[in-house]
C-alpha cells in the first residue's frame, strides 16, 4: 500500500486530545506538543495542522490551501497526506 | 551578555511537587534522603516557578514526585501551569488520586497522564511496588484517563523480577487503552543503586528484551508508540543524559532546589541555587550547577577529542562520579572509558537478595 492510498479526501483530520499546536518565541515558531515529547513545526506544516479542526474533510484543507498560497493542488495534496500519514503513525492525529 | 545569545532554551521542567509517595519501588529514582513536607514548596511558588519557566522557551512540564496527588493543591497547581501556557503531564503511581480528582484535573486542562506498572502479573507487581491493592488501583485509574478522553501512557520499569514478561505487559498495556508505552530499563541512581544486585538482568536478558521490543514495535505498528530507555550498564557508548547538561532540562525539588538532573545532588562540591532565593531564569543563567558541566570544555580525555562528544555529551555525570569516582571523566558505561572494566564487574554482581523498599 503506498501512502496515498491511505488517507482518504473525505477523513476529518484533527488533532487528539493532549496534541496542541502552539507558538513560542523562545524557541524559534511553532511547535507541536504530545506526550512527553515536542515537535518543531515548520510553517507549511503549521498552516496545515492549524486546520486540522475535526470540521473539515482532507480535500477541503487541501482546496484551502492550494488557494490562499496560490499553489499547485496536487503538489499540495502530496505535503498534506506525507504529514498527516507520518502524524497519524505516531498516534498524533485522528483521522 | 554574550553568553546568553549561546546559551539553549530548555524544553522540559520536571516539578516534583513532593517525595512523598504511598508506593515503596525498590528501583525508586528519589534520593535516599527525601524532603520532607513541611520543606514543600507552597501553590503561588509554583505558580511564579511555571511563568519563569514559560519565560526561559520550557514548553512541558512533568507534575510528579514523589506520588504528586499527595499535594491538596494539585488541581490548582495543574491550572497555573496551564494558565502559564505549559502542556502538563501527570506522572503518577494511581495510588492515593481519586476517580473524582482525576476528573477535576481533566477540567483543570491536564493534557496526558503517565501511570507506572511494575508487572502484568498482579502479585508480583504489588510485591515490587511495596503496596497490596496497587495493581488493581493502577487498572482502575488507566480506566478512567481513557474514559475521560485524555491520551494515557504507561510506564513499565524493567528489571530481573518482571523482564521475561515484556511481552504481557505490553499485551496489558494495549488492553488499558494506552496510546503510548515506555518501556524504562532501570537506571542505577537513589534506591535503585542501593537495590542494584537484586534488580540487575543478565546480558542474555537484556539482550533478548532488546529483541524483543524491536518485534513488539513492529507487530503494534500504529496502534501504540513504544518507546524503550536502553540498559546502560550493557550500552557500548553511554546515554545523552538529560539531552546533555543544562541544555534541554530542569528539575525542581519539592523544596525549590533546582537541579539540571533528579540525581544531580550525588555530585559533591556541586552548588544548588533555589527558587526561593532566585528567578528559574537567573538560576538558568548563572548557577554554579548549571555552568559545572554545560558545554563541552570541563570534558578530559577520552571524551575531549571524541567524535561523538556533541552527541552523548560524556554521558552521565552522576554515573561518572558514582563508578569512577570522579564527575568529569566519562561515564563509565561507555567501553573507551579506563574504568569500563567497573561496570562490567558492577552488573556481574548480581545477588537474590531481598528488596530494600524506601518505606520499610
């Protein structure tokens, strides 16, 4: 099974319980706190995980996306499902 | 001050809220001498400690002890330090903290609870936690974490009394609901050096226990993260310990001492600033603790030209100083230490003997 094939458009990503995006200065921009460890996010991913709600299905984030950075969909798709897959394998996202 | 450009932001700031704690773990990482409660550290310290600790770039704090739910104020204490902005971990034995509390400290913004088991076997676990009833209360609390919908890891302690049973514990573990595993070999400071011959596995066993969570990993593969501290006494190189000295980490004690690990005290000569004389960031700073081993230049030979000296850092400094004898050489683990010889004899001396438990 290849990557893609394993998040489907329609799956509502969102972050569990006890998985927070958060910005810290000190530390450089955002961050993503789990248990007992701490993931620095860089800004693509943040603008990902930021809607990353539980509202709204994979396809719309990546329509969102594509539109307001102006960017390729399928280029775009291919960022999201590489995250959310690495994301959900260390049970940091329900999808 | 050019030295603060350079110096790291830490991470994490352990909070042992108090050493009290109703369980006896004879592998107990608490110093023999423990602080007693009337030293405790009072809810608005606290309080002031999380916003400096925000303030240094700290993103997580870990509530523990000790058994934390001893503190009344507990569920206050989680509330400053989220109101502070910090992800909280409650690291708890599930002894002493009530179905009801746990639900208070969920509304209060708790973001994950850790619970210890000692073994999937309930006698056994209730044996080498000291305490009769202790395995039954632990099931019961995972219960409740999973049912209140807050992500739960469990923290299994490995060593000879429960390492042939790896395998059932984690099976245990999945059947808790945990998302998360820790599968912590024994490390030998506290209690735990004083109970190091009964505790100590063989290197076959370490061996096979290696192995084995290697094809755990792979079997649970999504279902639960797990994550395995390596038996250093076996290691070839040492352990980054804390992410290197007075770079990733604090630890506070329940009487306020600030401490760049929990075993730091063992070092002799070594001064301890407190939060009750000073900010955490000053302490942070300048504190003759913290500038003991910071960096690489206290390092002799062989760490001094290492090529690996930015990655372990030396090792430990309280294993450097507890086999060696001395905090500055390389921790004896590591097999280009002279004194390597020590710790293979230290873990061949392994003796059936009793437990000697903190509260007996």
């Amino acid at each position: 099974m290849n990557e893609q094939a394993q998040i489907s458009d329609n799956a509502h990503p969102r972050l569990p319980r006890g998985v927070r995006l958060t910005h810290n200065e000190a530390q450089g921009g955002w961050i993503l706190l789990a248990p007992e460890r701490v993931f620095k996010a860089d800004a693509i991913s943040a603008e990902i995980l930021k809607r990353c709600t539980g509202e709204v299905t994979m396809a719309a984030i990546v329509d969102d996306l594509a539109k307001t950075f102006n960017a390729p969909r399928e280029r775009i798709h291919t960022d999201v499902v590489k995250l959310l897959t690495s994301l959900a394998d260390k049970k940091l996202l329900e999808l | 001050m050019a030295i603060q450009d350079t110096l790291p932001n830490p991470l994490g700031l352990l909070a042992e809220l108090t050493h009290r704690c109703p369980l006896g773990c004879p592998y107990c990482s608490n110093p023999l001498a423990l602080d007693q409660r009337a030293e405790e550290l009072d809810t608005a310290t606290w309080a002031r400690v999380f916003c400096e600790a925000v303030g240094l770039g700290v993103l997580q704090v870990h509530l523990s002890g000790g058994e934390p739910a001893a503190r009344r104020d507990l569920i206050d204490i989680v509330k400053t330090a989220r109101d502070a902005g910090l992800y909280t971990n409650l690291i708890t034995s599930a002894v002493g903290l009530k179905l009801q509390t746990l639900g208070d400290l969920a509304d209060a913004g708790l973001d994950h609870v850790q619970i210890s088991i000692q073994d999937s076997e309930q006698k056994s676990a209730d044996h080498i936690a000291g305490y009769d009833g202790a395995s039954a209360r632990k099931r019961a609390l995972a219960a409740e974490v999973v049912r209140l919908g807050l992500p739960l890891t469990i923290n299994m302690v490995v060593h000879r009394a429960n390492i042939s049973r790896i395998e059932a514990m984690v099976e245990l573990v999945l059947a808790l609901g945990a998302s998360r595993v820790e599968i912590a070999h024994v490390q030998y400071y506290g209690w735990a050096l004083k109970n190091r011959a009964a505790l100590m596995p063989t290197r076959e066993q370490v061996e096979r226990a290696v192995r084995q969570v290697e094809l755990l990993r792979a079997k649970h593969h999504g279902r639960i993260v797990i994550d395995a501290v390596v038996p250093d006494y076996y290691a070839r190189f040492p352990k980054p310990c804390v992410g290197g000295w007075g770079r990733r980490s604090l630890n506070v004690t329940p009487a306020g001492k600030v401490l760049p690990c929990h075993a730091a005290e063992v070092i002799p000569g070594l001064e301890f600033w407190t939060v009750r004389e000073h900010s955490l960031g000053e302490i942070w700073r300048s504190s003759p603790a913290f500038s003991a081993f910071r960096g690489t230049d206290w390092m002799q030979e062989p760490c001094k030209t290492c090529a690996r000296r930015d990655q372990d850092f030396g090792g430990c400094r309280c294993q450097a100083f507890l086999i060696a004898g001395d905090a500055r050489a390389a921790d004896p683990v590591c097999h280009l230490s002279p004194h390597h010889a020590l710790v293979e004899q230290l873990a061949a001396a392994r003796e059936d003997m009793g437990f000697s438990y903190r509260h007996s």
